[in-house]
C-alpha cells in the first residue's frame, strides 16, 4: 500500500515536470526506469 501511493506520487511528479518542460520525454522515461530500478533494488 505504501509502496503503491509512492509510486502515484513519484508518477504526478514526474507528470508535473515533463509538463513544465523539465524533461523531455526520454529523460522522462529514463527516470521512470531508474525509479523502477531503486525500486527492485530496496
């Protein structure tokens, strides 16, 4: 459950940076796959 509302929290923020132009959309994706990846690793 805890792992879950991370999870959402870490998407809307990433949504919020993309939409302000932070990421463009494979440094988007490249930090999804490294969030997934701190994830399989704790």
């Amino acid at each position: 459950m805890t792992r879950e509302k991370k999870k959402k929290e870490t998407k809307i923020g990433l949504l919020i940076f993309s939409r302000f132009g932070f990421f463009s959309e494979s440094q988007l994706f490249n930090t999804v796959s490294y969030q997934r990846l701190l994830q399989k690793a704790l």
